[in-house]
C-alpha cells in the first residue's frame, strides 16, 4: 500500500510510519521522513496497539457532534439578521459580520438558544448566504408613491407611439397637407454642474507615461444649471444655461421654444413633476399663449426614466462633462452650448421601445 499512488495519501503516510516502525525508526525519525507531526506518528501507531492494522489505516468513521441548532434557533438568527442594528441598541445602520455573530453570541442563551452562545463566524456567514440573506449590503430600488403611476405612464407611451407613427417605413418625418405639426419635446433639467478649475496644469500623455496627470488639488469656481429638451421628431437638443432652475428659468426655456417652432404648431412637452413646472409664474406665462400651443405630459412620481432626455444627459456626461476642467464658469458655460452645437450637426433620434407593444392603435388614435 505505501508504494500505492491511486489511494489517499493519508493512506499510504499511515502505511509508511507502520512499516518504518517496523524497521524500528524512532518516532522523530518517522514524522522528519514523512514530513509530518510527531502526534500523528503516535495516533497511528496507537491506533495499531489498540484496534489493530485496520484501525491504523483507516480514520473510523467519527460519530461526530449532534446537529445541535434546531430549527427555532436559525429561524431567531434570520429575524436578528433582518433587524436594523439601530434597533436593538446600536449605532450602525447595517450589520456587519462580526457585529451580527457577536450579538448572536452574546444573546443567545437569554433568547433560549444557549447552542449558538459558541456558534462559529464561519458558520454564521456559510448560514446566511445558504439563505440568500444579504444584511451587509444595499439594494436600491424606485419606489412607486404615485397611486396613479401606471395609468401616467401609459400616457407617456401614448405620447411614445403617436411620434413613432409621425415617420413613414423609411423613417422619415410625414408632414401634414395643412403644414400644422405637433412637435414632441423630452425636457428636464441638469442642476449642480460644477466648474472646476486645476491648481495646475495637467499633464499630457508622451512616450514614457500613456495616460493624462493630473493634480489631487482642484478649485471650485460655482455650478450652473441646464435646462435642455430634444426633439423627437428632429433629434435637435436645445439648451438654456442658468445658475438656477427656478420657475422665471422654465419660462424662459419655454420662450425660447416658442421662437423656435412656427406659430401653428403645438409644443408639447414630456416633464417631471417639479414644482417649477407647476408654478403659479408658469401658469401665468402659459395663460398668455394660444390654448394649442404648449401641452404638457407629465411622468410619474418616481418615473424620471421614462423621459429620453435622461438618455441624452447620461451620454453627454460620459461624453463631455467626464472629468472637465475650465479656467472660469463661463468658460463651463460655453462649452456646454458648444457641445449642443456638436450634437445638433448630426442630430439622433431617440426611440423608446419599453412596453410599446402593449398600445393599441385604438388608444392612438384616441389621445389627445
């Protein structure tokens, strides 16, 4: 058995120390050519003086502990578990492993479960992931106040498929005989860019370093505000730069829409539910136009991300605003109106695809 390469090899060291005992090694001896402790040298032969060769071999099956936590036991661990820490007299907001096994530790015997006074950390943590119990972490999700949200947001994808239908099988914009159109516009606003200016110049990529330096240190030179919308008919991004959004900011946007489209047509706005939008400075403004010509179709509460210009924002962050640096807050200024210049040589359409299967030609041809 010791010459053996297809069994264990705590097998084949057991056969090995019976047959240098045998040769009559020393047990310091053996456990050196073994490369193992001199206790497990001793076990073995031990084993062999009491129970026989056998014995000696081969580890008799333990009987090992009695499964001791009862169920009752791991369910209280789950509800602690499931608890804010906060809740049973302490001041983090999470748990954290070691704080979750010391609290189960230290009250289980009061909780009638004196077992779990010794339990392990390992097998808190091996226990909890077996149920797929996470209270370390956060997830977050939107939660949806609004009672109305769904009948809102199926207005929306009405607004949605009536734009689609604008466009014939080539995907160009059908103009009405009369000239009238409705032009659909996704608007928000982009609050808190920051202009940031370098304490120093930056370091441009050369032959030894492939990448930009740049300084820890930076200053702040004040944020400013976009207000923006883009046309779904057109994929044309309008801005309005401003150090706030407050209502007389909308209006003003919405000014500079009303120069932007013929006189005829209706502009109809897809937006948030901000207070600015509602606000009695907008309504006044709103009484002085034509009753077609602005429409707005409010998102739910918590429904942001059924408005495409929020697509357009991600974009522009990640194309524009990642990392800038400018020597003033005009210079920011100016350069968010030249990227929308950027933009408007090549304009995209933007198509939303969500659910809009769902709409029905019927519910088309019956909003308004």
């Amino acid at each position: 058995m010791a010459q053996e390469y297809s069994i264990q090899a705590r097998i084949v060291d057991h056969a090995k120390i019976l047959l240098y005992k045998s040769q009559g090694l020393s047990l310091d001896k053996i456990a050196e050519k073994l490369d193992v402790t001199k206790r497990t040298v001793q076990l073995c032969i031990s084993k062999y003086n009491q129970d026989g060769i056998n014995a000696a071999l081969y580890d008799n099956e333990r009987s090992g502990r009695p499964v001791e936590i009862s169920n009752d036991a791991k369910a209280w661990m789950i509800n602690i578990a499931c608890q804010r820490p906060v809740e049973l007299g302490y001041s983090q907001e999470l748990w954290t492993l070691s704080n979750l096994h010391k609290h189960i530790n230290q009250h289980a015997k009061e909780a009638g479960f004196p077992r779990l006074e010794t339990v392990t950390k390992t097998y808190v943590q091996k226990f909890l992931k077996d149920q797929d119990i996470k209270p370390f972490k956060i997830k977050y999700y939107c939660e949806k106040r609004d009672p109305d949200f769904e009948n809102k947001m199926h207005d929306v994808l009405l607004v949605y498929k009536q734009v689609e239908m604008q466009f014939d099988e080539e995907g160009k914009l059908i103009v009405p005989d009369n000239w009238v159109m409705t032009h659909t516009i996704s608007y928000d606003e982009k609050p808190g860019i920051q202009a940031i200016a370098n304490t120093s110049p930056d370091l441009r990529p050369n032959a030894k370093n492939g990448e930009v330096y740049r300084d820890h240190e930076y200053k702040r030179l004040g944020t400013v505000s976009l207000l923006a919308c883009i046309d779904l008919n057109t994929g044309k991004a309008i801005p309005l730069v401003s150090d706030t959004h407050k209502s007389s900011d909308f209006v003003e946007f919405l000014k500079k829409l009303d120069r932007e489209y013929p006189s005829q047509d209706t502009i109809r706005i897809i937006l948030d539910n901000h207070s600015a939008h509602k606000s009695k400075e907008t309504k006044k403004f709103l009484s002085t136009m034509p009753e077609h010509r602005f429409k707005f179709v409010f998102t739910p509460t918590h429904g942001s991300w059924l408005n495409l210009i929020e697509s357009f924002f991600s974009k522009m962050t990640k194309q524009m605003l990642r990392g800038i640096r400018v020597d003033s807050k005009q210079e920011l200024i100016d350069r968010i109106y030249q990227y929308f210049d950027e933009v408007n040589k090549e304009p995209v359409i933007y198509h939303w695809k969500y659910k809009m299967d769902e709409i029905s030609e019927e519910e088309i041809n019956g909003y308004k």
